[in-house]
C-alpha cells in the first residue's frame, strides 16, 4: 500500500469529507434540538404539523448525508485505485 504521505489527493479528499460530516453533524444536531420529544406509546395522537414538517427536514438531512458520503467513498475509492 502507497505512504499516505504520498497522497495528496486522498488527504485532500478526506478533508473535504472531514468538513461534510462535521457540516452535516451540526445540521442534525441543530435539527434534533428544535425537535419536540417523541413519545414511544403505539397509541400516541400522530404527530402534529410542525413535528411532520421537522421530521422531513431530519428525513432529507439524512438523505443527503448518505449521498455526499457515497460519493466521498467512491472518490476515495477511485483515488485508491487510481495509485495502484
């Protein structure tokens, strides 16, 4: 296996990946706080609007997390097997 030291570009790429996740950890943390409790009762009311309206933020913020990391991977990935 090369010397990451070697590597500039995969330490380029894990910094941008570094940023995205420390980004995407702040937006779901300043999501989760603005979120109201849940209850874990199978008989609770549903949830009313505005808890809706939080859980799809949350909902997408998870979406584009898992895609801004696969295609982090696949650069790191591609890089890797761009040095073999």
């Amino acid at each position: 296996m090369p010397d990451p030291a070697d590597m500039p570009d995969v330490d380029a790429a894990g910094a941008r990946l570094e940023r995205a996740l420390a980004r995407l950890e702040k937006k779901a943390a300043a999501l989760k706080a603005r979120s109201a409790p849940v209850e874990d009762d199978l008989f609770a009311p549903r949830a009313a609007p505005a808890d809706t309206a939080r859980i799809a933020e949350l909902e997408t913020a998870a979406r584009e997390a898992s895609a801004a990391l696969g295609r982090a991977a696949d650069e790191v990935r591609a890089l890797l097997d761009a040095e073999d």
